[in-house]
C-alpha cells in the first residue's frame, strides 16, 4: 500500500514557523525554549505547558491563540 505525500501532515507549529522563514535554532534562541524541546513540541512527542505556548504564539504572532491562552498563563512567561 502507498500513501501519498497529500496523506503527510505538516504540524501546525511547524507550519507556521517554516511559512515565517524561521529556523528551529532562531525560534529556539528568541524565546529561550530548548531547542530539542521545541522539536519535540512540534513533532508531537512533548505537550508544552500554557506558559510556553504563549511564549509561541506572542514570537510567532498567532493573535488568536494568545488570546486564548492569556487568561490560563501563570504569568511566568520568558
């Protein structure tokens, strides 16, 4: 059985920084998120805390998703 290139999903974070032109090595050393960490998150192999999250979306510009993790952020953010 084949599957197609189609069937391949690009995760939605990886997505949104490849589309930006960033690296994981520029996004990593902008937020202070390890670099292997924030592999792991975007491979889905790491479930990252609300406070990284945030730390995401305000340097990938993802204004709908800070709004909805703003009110749930411990306020600890980098």
């Amino acid at each position: 059985m084949q599957t197609s290139s189609a069937s391949v999903r690009t995760p939605p974070l990886r997505a949104v920084r490849v589309a930006q032109g960033k690296s994981l090595r520029s996004v990593s050393a902008a937020t202070g998120i390890d670099v292997g960490y924030l592999s792991k998150i975007e491979r889905g192999l790491s479930q990252p805390t609300i406070d990284t999250l945030l730390v995401l979306a305000r340097h990938l510009r993802l204004a709908e998703l800070e709004r909805l993790l703003s009110p749930y952020s411990s306020g600890d953010e980098q």
